[in-house]
C-alpha cells in the first residue's frame, strides 16, 4: 500500500512499480548473507560469499498493481470520522439490516472498530460480518426447528 505523495513517482507503468516494490522490499527483508550458512564454506572455492540481490531475490509468483486515484469505485476516498463524531456511529454503519432477522450484513474498513482506514481493520470487521451471518443462520435453523 502506497500513498501520494510517494505513489505519484509509480504513475508508469505496472512493471517498473512491481520494481521500485521489490527494491523497497529487499532493503527491508533481504541481507547480504541470506542464501546460507553453506555460503561461508564456498567463498575460498570461488563459491561468493554475497548475494547478488538481482540473482537471488525472488520474483513474485504473480502481482495486481491498482490505482487507488484513478479506480473509478475508489476516486480517493477513504473513511474518516470528522469533528465530533463518536465511535457508536460505527457501530450504526456496520448493523445488520432489518435488525430483526438481519438479512444484509456490512464489512470493510469503514465498519472497524479496530482499524478504520486499514485493510487489517476491512479484515477484521469481514469476520465479525461473517460471524454475524453463521448466527443468523444458526437462530434460523433454530426457528425452523420449532
């Protein structure tokens, strides 16, 4: 997840910003002596002893590159909670609807308690939905079963 003002420079294209990830991602995870510790026995057989980041460091299997400011369902919006709102209203937007016998269910970073404006928090609220919706259908079968 890239944001503006550094997601501007990854206007081109979807490959040279699969590029500048990577480069991010070695300088974070990948260091000189990752391949092993098989490594130090073959320097003095001509085996090198650092990784050459291009060579070793692996491509992703597969990649999806949005744009968060031209995807027309997004347009760059995010939620926020403005000036003197309270949490409850949260709780207000994630109800299940008709609160009796729900039959719709809301999810996403909007509905977080936890994480509004975070994927961590669209994930969460995705399981409590789906928890909410097993309830459901368990309080149904239970009335059926009547």
């Amino acid at each position: 997840h890239v944001w503006p003002p550094y997601a501007e420079d990854m206007g081109g294209s979807d490959e040279k910003a699969v590029k500048d990830i990577l480069a991010v991602l070695k300088g974070m995870f990948w260091k000189k002596d990752n391949k092993s510790q098989t490594t130090d026995a073959k320097k003095g057989e001509g085996g090198g002893g650092e990784c050459d980041d291009d060579a070793d460091f692996p491509d992703p299997v597969d990649y999806v590159v949005s744009r968060w400011n031209s995807d027309p369902f997004a347009m760059c919006s995010y939620s926020y909670l403005k000036l003197g709102a309270v949490w409850q209203q949260i709780e207000h937007l994630f109800a299940p609807y008709p609160s009796k016998d729900p039959q719709v269910f809301f999810a996403g970073e909007a509905t977080s308690l936890e994480g509004i404006q975070c994927v961590t928090g669209a994930h969460k609220s995705g399981e409590r939905a789906a928890r909410a919706v097993m309830a459901a259908m368990a309080n149904r079968r239970r009335g059926a079963a009547k």
